[in-house]
C-alpha cells in the first residue's frame, strides 16, 4: 500500500512581521527540495515546533498561515477575542490572519494567552496556542502529517491524536472558567477591602465581585474574624429562600429554604485566629426563580451557627 502524502508548515514573518505557512509534498521526488527548503529555514532562524502547537504575538504585528492546499479553512474560533483576531481570506480559504489587537495591562498577574481552533475541510481541527507579548523570534516551522481523505489509508503514527469539536469546545470552557476563578480569588487576596461588610456571628462578611460566565454564576468574598477567640468556619451555603404568607395567621408556615448545589468552593482558611481573613469564592447555577423568592449566600462561626452572616445575591 502506498504511503499516505505528508506535508510540512513553515511560519515565516513577513512584512509588518507576517508568517507564511509553505506546504510542500514528502512524495519521494520532492524530499531533496523539502530537505533544501528546511536547511534554508534554518539559517533564517526558524524556530521548530512540536505538538501542542503554539506562537507568541504582539501589538502591530500580523501573522500570516497558509494551510495546505489540499484542505481549505471552515471556520476559525477564538478563546479570547479581547486580545486577539484571526480571520480566514474571503477569497482563498486556505490562509488566515492572526493579530494581537491589545496589549496585556502593564500590572498583569496572568500571561494573556488564549488558543486559536482551525476547523478545516477535512474534518481535521488544528489548535494553536496564542501568547500575548513579546516575539520569541522572527519565524517558526510546524511540521505534521495531512492525513488524505482515503478510508483504507492508515492513521500517520505521527499525527496528533483527534480531538473532538465538543471536547475542545469543554476544555476551552473549562479553562476559561478555571482563569476566571484564579483572577477573582488573586483579587481578593492582593487588594483587600478595608470597609465595613455584613457582621454576625463574630463575623465580618464582605463582597467582592458576582460574575456570570454562560450559565453558572462566580462570587467571590473574604470573610474576617472580629472576635478575641479562634474561628472554625462552616462551609459557605447557598439557599433559595421563599417568604413566607404575610397574613396574621400564625399556623402559616414560615419561610421555605432549599438548598442550592455549589459547583465549586474554595476557602483559603476555615480556621481564623482574631483579625485574620480567609478569601472565598463560590461557584453556582443560579437557580430559576419567582419575586417572592430570593437566592441568599451565608457562611457562618461553626460555634454560632445560628447566626450566620448572609447576602442577597438575586
């Protein structure tokens, strides 16, 4: 059986620092110009790349890909369209332009990075990491195997493994959540707040920020020992709490509270010695609910814990 064609990708910064990916065949009548081709690439400065693929950008620059030929582009996603764009050629759709159109705050604690997926015709989906900043060099290479479109041909054993869209779709949802609570909780702890929050229980309870990220929703706070005694913190509750009948018939029953199931929970101390805080986030599906219901946040001294300390988040 005859071996399925391979093709290698060369990044090149051309212009305003423009890359050009050259696709070139390994069909045995070729090798000796491929071989020519990569020593040339290299006294450019060609950096290699080996799967996971990924390339730093930065401001004013544009990075040029050409695909092979034999594949054309269907879409491009993005993880993070805040810093960076790329875009398929209307009229060729075997190239796509990348560029960094922000640059990360000078005060960042994260690099700003996100990945960039190329569905191509073929069904193959290449993903490529972006690194906002500073260029690493003038030109990279990425080299890998294009599988052809024939069912009886084998799998290259040195093509990257097949990634679902749906599985790169959840690990890109899954890291963005992930950054998003590392953020939050950096907040809390690196720029404390010094007003007054909610009090109860020997407790100072204070809100930083509620943030909503598709359908689930990310609270972060600090909870403060005011006491002269140790604290032992309950674990944070989140409740849907129903009012109660306001007639003045006392057999009515009281308020209805339900639970609300955290997806997350994080507590940097449950133990607090007098003055020390512990930063917190909680992470929920805010639950659907009528005007007289409202979605409340608590945590409680586990030595008071009928006095907890409560917001009203909805």
């Amino acid at each position: 059986m005859r071996n399925a064609p391979r093709f290698a990708l060369f990044f090149f910064l051309v212009g305003i620092g423009c890359f050009a990916c050259f696709a070139q065949s390994e069909s045995a009548a070729t090798v000796k110009q491929q071989q020519e081709q990569a020593s040339s690439a290299a006294d450019a400065g060609v950096t290699p790349l080996t799967y996971p693929y990924s390339i730093s950008t930065e401001p004013h620059f544009a990075v040029f890909v050409e695909f092979p030929k034999a594949d054309s582009i269907r879409r491009i996603a993005l993880g993070d369209s805040n810093y960076f764009l790329a875009e398929a050629d209307k009229t060729d759709p075997h190239y796509a332009i990348i560029k960094q159109i922000e640059a990360p705050a000078p005060k960042a604690k994260l690099p700003v990075e996100t990945n960039m997926l190329v569905y191509m015709a073929s069904g193959r989906v290449v993903d490529i990491t972006l690194k906002a900043g500073k260029l690493e060099g003038t030109a990279y290479s990425i080299d890998y195997a294009v599988p052809i479109a024939r069912p009886k041909d084998p799998q290259p054993k040195d093509d990257p493994p097949p990634v679902s869209p749906e599985e790169v779709e959840k690990k890109l949802r899954d890291k963005e959540r992930s950054d998003l609570v590392g953020n939050m909780i950096a907040e809390v702890k690196e720029h404390p707040k010094a007003q007054l929050g909610v009090r109860a229980g020997g407790l100072d309870f204070r809100i930083y920020a509620i943030k909503r990220l598709d359908a689930i929703a990310l609270v972060s706070f600090d909870v403060e020992n005011t006491s002269s005694e140790i604290v032992d913190l309950e674990d944070p509750q989140i409740n849907l709490v129903t009012a109660a009948d306001k007639t003045k018939d006392t057999k009515k029953p009281p308020a209805k509270v339900e639970p609300v199931e955290l997806t997350q929970s994080i507590v940097s101390s449950k133990q607090l010695a007098p003055g020390a805080r512990s930063a917190c986030l909680v992470v929920f599906k805010p639950p659907v609910h009528d005007s007289d219901q409202q979605v409340i946040l608590s945590i409680s001294n586990r030595a008071i814990a009928d006095r907890p300390a409560t917001y009203r988040l909805e």
